[in-house]
C-alpha cells in the first residue's frame, strides 16, 4: 500500500501569533471531511507535500502547517539574528489552538513523528476534549534521555561519526550537554562558526538516520541546514521545557482516544524504551512494530501501517 495521490492545498494563510510571529498553514482534501492536523518532526524540518498524501483526501481535511521559525512561517530561524526566546513547546501548542480556532474546527485528528510526537502528546495531555485519535511514528516523548541517546548514547554505534561530532564543540564541552555546546556555537558572532556548527549538527543527524535513507537532501539547502540546527539545539538544551518524564506520566489523561503507535525495530528511541513505556501508560493504544524500519516514514512496510491506521480512523 503506497500513498495517496499528490494533492495541491486549497486553501492556505498565515497565522498571526503576536510579537511579530507569523505561522503558516495549509489545509487539502475535503473540506467537509474529518479534520487531521499533521505535526512535522524537527523541531525545525517544516510540513512537506508528501506528508499530505498518508490520507484519504476524499475523506479527510487535512491541515499542515509549520511550526516558528521553519518552513515558511516568519520570522525564520536561519537568520540568526531571530530571537528564539518566544519559540517553544507551550508556545506551539498555543499556536495548534488558534489554528483550530481560525479554521472552526471542534475536534481533529492528530498525526505526528519524531518531535511531533512530542508535540501531539503534549498538546492531546493539555486539551483531551479537542482529539479524536493519534497516529505517532518515530515515537518520543521528550525525555532528556531521548535526546542523550542521540548525542551521547549512540557514539558506539557509530563511532567514527561522533568523533567527528564531538570534535565539532571546543574540547571543555565534549563530556557536557552536545546540544548546548553547538547551539552556543550557532549564536557566535563569526558567520564561519555559525556555518561549521550546523553543516557538522546535520552531518551526524544523518549519520545515525537508517543507511537506506542516505543523506537527507534537504541538509544541503544553506538555509534549511541553518534553521533546522538552531532550532532542535534551541528545545534539546532545554529539554523541550518539559519536567522528564512528564508526557508518560500524563499520557492516562489520553484515556479514550484511540492511538496507533508505529514504530521501526531499529529506531534508536527503542534503546531508552520510549514505544513500550508509552504504550503502557497510554490506555487503549496499539504498538505496531516494523522489522528492520528505522525513524522513518519513508519506509514502505511503515507507510502501510501509517495508511492503514489512517484509513481505518476516516469513518469514526
């Protein structure tokens, strides 16, 4: 089962959010249809043309959008010079509510990966009364020990590349918190060192993305590269200002919305436990696991699962 045909939005805008923040947003498929949000991963990597197509756009109202500083939401955080003081997690979930609002919307559907699992969870554990499923991939939670399999963790599995990561912050910080380290050095003043510090972020997300991805294209973009460094730096090095272990120990407030976890047998969020916790503290969620998949959706045993669980919730 591959995805749904390409689809073109039918309607797209900005969204004023204040203090000069401007979000973007698109909405495809049906516009009587049930309302799906999509929640991109990052924080940083935007909304994308294929992510509209794991729904039936007969069915589906299908809203994207992108999250400040990314995509084409403005201020952008490839200019370094954008203040990020403004841009976090309960900031996003302020912002998916005026969206709702905007597009009078009473209860929607929520799809996310990666961070945008993070960024579901939180926002279905603050407003439980606005959801009427969650389809996640690439599962996490935004546990601190997430993010340090991911810097620290994960040197063993690839050592020649974390070499190269590590080598990338001054030696004093290298046993300290990596994010913290290179988001201090994306706000040096010296463009070169801004530069080095995201090519060398983005070197290592793509050395621990599974092998049959390749290089992410989108790293070669200077811009992309720039913003998407800032930004997961920017919510790493403060833990996604979520106490740890806070959205498992909330997730029973998701009791009755129905759940479809989809996750690769070898994403590295599986090391710390991250699928099964969630699921065990999520009542009523499904945990399906793709052999040999990774923290992709590109996947094509994946892609099945997502369209599966999507076409099975079109109906309720």
């Amino acid at each position: 089962m591959g995805r749904y045909p390409e689809i073109e939005p039918y309607e797209s805008g900005l969204l004023d959010v204040g203090a000069g923040t401007q979000v973007y947003w698109e909405t495809c498929g049906n516009p009587d249809g049930k309302p799906v949000l999509v929640v991109h991963g990052g924080p940083g990597s935007g909304c994308s043309a294929g992510q509209r197509r794991f729904f039936d756009p007969s069915a589906y109202r299908i809203v994207l959008f992108d999250q400040r500083g990314c995509g084409r939401s403005t201020p952008h955080a490839s200019d370094p010079a954008v203040d990020l003081t403004n841009n976090n997690t309960e900031a996003l979930v302020g912002d998916m509510e005026r969206l709702r609002e905007l597009l009078g919307i009473t209860r929607w559907m929520l799809f996310g990966g990666s961070w945008g699992s993070v960024l579901s969870l939180v926002y279905a554990e603050r407003h439980p009364e606005r959801v009427t499923e969650i389809v996640l991939m690439g599962l996490a939670t935004g546990r601190r020990v997430e993010t340090d399999v991911l810097t620290r963790g994960a040197r063993e599995l690839f050592p020649e590349a974390w070499a190269r990561f590590a080598a990338g912050v001054p030696e004093a910080d290298r046993e300290g918190d990596l994010a913290d380290a290179y988001a201090r050095l994306l706000a040096d003043p010296d463009p070169a060192v801004q530069e080095r510090a995201a090519v060398d972020w983005c070197l290592w997300e793509d050395a621990i993305s599974p092998a049959s991805l390749g290089p992410n294209p989108a790293f070669a973009d200077p811009v992309f590269r720039m913003a998407f460094a800032r930004l997961v730096t920017h919510y790493w090095r403060h833990g996604s200002w979520l106490a740890e272990g806070a959205v498992l120990r909330d997730a029973g407030k998701l009791a009755g919305i129905p759940g479809v976890l989809v996750q690769g047998s070898v994403d590295l969020a599986n090391l710390v436990g991250t699928p099964w916790l969630l699921a065990s503290a999520w009542p009523g969620s499904e945990l399906r696991l793709i052999d040999d998949a990774g923290h992709t959706s590109s996947h094509p045993a994946m892609e099945t699962a997502l369209i599966e669980a999507t076409d099975r919730f079109r109906g309720a």
